[in-house]
C-alpha cells in the first residue's frame, strides 16, 4: 500500500534527491524528517509547502501529496477518529450496532444469569406500575457492548415521555481522540432530551473509585403502597459483569454519595437553549472566541446579504411579519411593536453577518443541500412563515458567498461536499480551542427537547476542527474551481 513515506521516497528516486538533501532543503533534522514522513510528526501548512518546494511537486503530485498529509497524524487515533466522524456526517447507516450482549449474574432475592438486554427489559416493564418514575447515575460505560443497549433504553424511555431522568459521568483521554470522538457520538442521540444532563473531564475515569458503573432508582405504587427499588450494575476489565437487586435505601444513599462526590471533578459543560435572543445571542458571542466552521447542508443566515432580507421582507404583510416574529421569538408580537421588532431584526442580523467576517469563518455545505436551496427557495433550516427565497434571491446569496470565497482578503473559506449528509435535522458550529455549538431543527417544537446546546470543552472542539480543516477539503470537498463551476451553473439556469 502506497504511503506518506513511500510517496516522498519515490519523488526523490525520481529527482535523484538523497534524503539528506531533502532534510538540509527543509532546513530540519533526519529524526524530525523521519517523523513527518511516517506521520508520526503531525505536518502544518507551512511544512507541507516546504515539502512542495524542495520537491518541485507537480500539480498532480502536490494533490497525491496533500491526501497523504491530510492522512497523517502525529496519533493513528486522530485518523481513525476521522472516520468515526466520516461515518456520523455521512453514513446513513451509522448508527452504532450491539456487539455480543454482556452476561451477568443478576442478585435480586435470588441468583440468575442474564444479559444486560434482559435486564433493562426488566426495568423498563416497571414503567407500566402506577406512579413510576425513575432515576439514573452512570458513571462512564461507552463500550459499544454497553451503551449501545443503553442508549435504546434511554431513548426509548425519553420519547415515550416516562419519568426517568439520567446523569452520565464521562472522562476524556488526553492521547485517544478515537476514544473522545466515539463518545460523543454515543452520547449524542441523548443530548437533545432535558432529561439526560452529561458531566465531562479532562482526564480518563478508569482511575477513579468505580469501574464502569449504573445505579438505578426506580419507585412505583404496588397494593396502595410506594416501592423504591434500587439496582446496581458493575462492569469490570476482566469481563466480568455483576448486578444487584436491593430495596435497602440506606445503601442507596451511600452509592448516590460516591456519584455525587465523583461530581466534584466533573464539569456539565452544556448550556441548552430554547428560544432566539436578540439581547444576548450565543453566535455573536461564540465569533469572539476565534475562528469557527458551520457545518450544515445549505448557507447560514450568517450569510445572506442584508439586501435579501430587505427584499424577502418588503413581500410581507404587517400581518405576515407578525405571525414570523411570534414563531422566531416564542412569544406573540403585537401589532404596535412590529416596528420596534423589525429595527431589532435588522440590527441582530447585522450583527450576525459581521461575526463571520472578525474572525477565520468556514462554511462547509453538501452540494445537494445546495441545489435543493436554490431550486425550492427554502434552507433546511427555514423558519416557519418565512416566505421562499426567489431564484434571484437565491442567486444573490450564492453569489455573495462565492464571492467571499474567492476574495484573498476574506478570511471566510467554503467547502461544498459531494456527497450528502446522512442527517438534515441538526446544524453544527464548532468553536477551535472553546466548543460545539449544535441546533436542533424540528417540524415544530416538542416538549423535552432543546433547540440548541452548547458544549464547551476544548478537547472535543479539536477533534472536529481537526476533521473540518484537514479532511473535509481534501477528501470530500470540490476545489475551488469545481466550486466556481457548480455555483455558475446553478445561477445560469
């Protein structure tokens, strides 16, 4: 198989280049040389122009080159977590399969064998007594073999609406971005549900008190009585798995206690949000911290020039505006403040589009997400009574957009995909060196479920914007000449 190494190799053979000269051309040493070609050193821009130059690389080559280094990594788990991401964004099927069910002995008034499947099924049955509700302490468990179970039975038991609340105790490798990134998109299925909160800390849990850990607490009425019921489940590394059965709430307390000291050195890094604020709006906020990348299938409202919004407007009735802003804001706009909330809109979108312009700002889109904006009039993201774009509207932002991308003195950069993403129901922003911010988009608002979270932690924003910034543009992007190409021929139609 044809490598980083290889390739280098072979363009000095073919240059009659001795590696020694190509380290004295980098102005490096052999060890650091050795590292960047075996992608043990991880290779910056600035490095990987030196490469290009010292091997006179030809278009074609530089292109070759450039896949190999957006390949490289100075961790194998950087890569591989790349394609753990590749999987979530794209692959429709993505969603993580059970491996072998775990056995345990079950200790409940008896000695049983049973599968951890079986014995969820078994909690779950009691949400069928009168007065159930339940709550749940989990202290990290993310193998697949685990979590993927109980992922359905949260899921399962949010959606239906049950009274079950969950906490989940989460700690993040220093070293194993694969680690990080596969758990977050373990946990993500459940970040949009009020009832799951999540704790993360800059350091690995398997040090900590408890091995791999569940404490349930389960009450119900039976015979005009309340039962409190309590399990606890233990998995260990020697693959083992225990789970006890016990009604004694003494013991209870004291477990709750060890979850909740455990706490102390966990931080809830999500802010949750459920309606737009024009006083203290989170992007305008987040555009301070640095450069950011948008991910989502079609522009932002970041990105449509203030002259469309103008126009698609100035096609709205007082009575039309009034039912948009009551959508956008949660809340009813009378008629005599229309023109207060008006002025405000404008002033906030403003605000908006100049937050991409402070700072590095990249956009990445899926070329279909594309053509259904410009063909529909309508965003994925569309707010309810916003009328369609019209296809000189359209015309207008993808111009503007394009534009942006090709003005050297823009900071702005735009990849469009393509191939399309699996899921259109969320957006995400990531934030380098701060956070993740994700919103939510549902055909109208359902009790339980944010709109939008941030997470702000710094180890799981890196593992994204590693994936935006050195991937997405060499693996699944146009260039920016295809990009040109494709916005023209959508505009000439």
């Amino acid at each position: 198989m044809k490598t980083l190494y290889s390739f280098i190799a072979a363009l000095c053979k073919d240059q009659n280049m001795k590696l020694e000269d190509l380290q004295k051309k980098l102005n490096t040493s052999r060890t650091t040389l050795y590292r960047y070609m075996k992608g043990i050193n991880q290779i910056t821009p600035g490095v990987a122009e030196g490469f290009v130059n010292a091997l006179n690389m030809s278009i074609q080559d530089t292109i070759e080159f450039q896949k190999f280094v957006s390949l490289s990594a100075f961790d194998n788990s950087l890569i591989e977590s790349r394609k753990v991401l590749d999987d979530f964004l794209f692959e429709k099927n993505s969603e993580s399969k059970p491996g072998f069910d775990v056995d345990m002995v079950l200790y409940d008034g008896d000695r049983y064998l049973r599968t951890f499947k079986e014995i969820l099924d078994n909690l779950y049955s009691y949400s069928e007594k009168e007065g159930f509700a339940g709550s749940i302490k989990i202290y990290n468990c993310l193998s697949e073999n685990i979590f993927s179970n109980l992922t359905d039975f949260l899921l399962k038991s949010f959606s239906e609406g049950l009274h079950v609340e969950a906490e989940q105790f989460i700690g993040l490798s220093e070293k194993d971005y694969l680690q990080n990134a596969y758990s977050f998109i373990s946990t993500f299925p459940l970040m949009k549900y009020e009832k799951y909160k999540f704790y993360y800390r800059e350091m690995e849990t398997k040090d900590g008190p408890l091995p791999d850990s569940i404490l349930f607490a389960l009450q119900y009425m039976e015979d005009g009585k309340q039962i409190s019921k309590y399990y606890v489940i233990s998995f260990f590394e020697n693959g083992f798995a225990d789970c006890i059965g016990f009604h004694d709430k003494y013991m209870y307390m004291y477990l709750s206690r060890i979850f909740e000291g455990l706490k102390i050195s966990f931080t809830n890094v999500m802010r949750k949000y459920d309606s737009v604020d024009f006083e203290d709006d989170i992007f305008t906020e987040m555009n301070k911290k640095g450069s950011s990348v948008l991910v989502k299938p079609n522009p932002c409202y970041d990105e449509i020039p203030i002259e469309v919004y103008e126009s698609i407007l100035s096609r709205m009735s007082d009575e039309e505006l009034i039912e948009l802003f009551s959508a956008m804001l949660g809340q009813k706009i009378e008629a005599d403040a229309l023109p207060a909330t008006l002025l405000k809109t404008f002033e906030y979108l403003k605000k908006r589009i100049k937050g991409t312009t402070t700072s590095k700002h990249t956009d990445i889109y899926s070329k279909q997400g594309i053509i259904d904006f410009f063909t529909t009039g309508k965003l994925t993201d569309h707010v309810p009574y916003l009328p369609a774009f019209s296809k000189e509207e359209a015309s207008k932002v993808l111009e503007y957009i394009n534009n942006r991308n090709n003005d050297p003195k823009d900071t702005y950069a735009l990849h469009i995909t393509e191939g399309s993403y699996a899921h259109n129901d969320f957006i995400f922003s990531i934030y380098k060196d701060f956070g993740i911010i994700v919103e939510y988009i549902y055909p109208a608002h359902t009790p339980g479920l944010w709109k939008m979270i941030l997470i702000q932690n710094e180890r799981l924003a890196s593992i994204f914007t590693d994936y935006f910034e050195n991937h997405i543009p060499v693996n699944k992007a146009m260039d920016k000449k295809q990009t040109d190409a494709f916005i023209k021929s959508l505009i000439d139609i």
